[in-house]
C-alpha cells in the first residue's frame, strides 16, 4: 500500500494529478490555516489531499506528481512505499530508505535550492 498527500494550492494550473494504471483512493481532504507561518509567494490556507493505492508503481506515481506541480515557490509533495520515502518537486525526485539521512539531506538540499521555505522541509519519516 502506498500512501501520500498532495496539496491542492501545489498543482500547477491546469494539472491533473492522474497516474497511467493505478487506482488512487480519496482517504481525506481538508483545510489547513497556515496563515502565522505563509510566505509572500504561498497562500495562508491550504487545501491537503490524502491519497493511498494498492499500485507498486512507485516510479510512475513519482513521475505524475513531478509533471503536475507547480514549479515555482518550491512546492513538494511525498509519499511512503513500505520502507521508502519519496519526495516530488516539479521535474525532481528523489527516492530513499527512511532513516537514510544522506538520502533526506540531498532531497532538502534541493528543496532550500529551489524557493521551500525551511519550516516546510519536515517531512516525517
């Protein structure tokens, strides 16, 4: 089983987040107020998507989320496949065991080369 989240706001205009095979199933969406910590460039609501599938087609859930997100502001979705985690930029993944911490330094590495504000380089392993 494989289980992620994407936000609404990080999807470019006229994107669709719809892998080639896999079934997603809807598990929730709700809103989350961010306003105390939103940036100039980012919204202070966020609309939070869980999604989960029974697919194991890590690479082409990966390579849907890469073509549908915004490429500016630093937007990332990720996503668990039993030990790993994968995290999505727009055109950029990256792919590590969890507890690899070279594996998450280079994905937040890239995330600060690329606009992510700092407090949202967080995600849990």
């Amino acid at each position: 089983m494989i289980t992620g989240y994407v936000l609404g706001e990080s999807l470019r205009p006229g994107a669709v987040f719809q892998p080639h095979g896999p079934r997603l199933w809807l598990r929730g969406v709700s809103r989350l107020d961010l306003s105390e910590s939103a940036t100039a460039a980012q919204p202070k609501a966020w609309t939070l998507v869980e999604w989960e599938t029974d697919s194991d087609d890590v690479a082409g859930l990966a390579d849907a989320l890469a073509k549908a997100l915004e490429p500016e502001n630093g937007w990332y979705a990720d996503f668990t496949a039993g030990d790993e985690r994968v995290v999505v930029f727009a055109g950029r993944i990256f792919r590590y065991r969890r507890g690899d911490e070279a594996g998450r330094a280079e994905a937040i590495a890239y995330g600060r080369s690329v606009g992510t504000p700092e407090h949202q380089l967080d995600w849990k392993e």
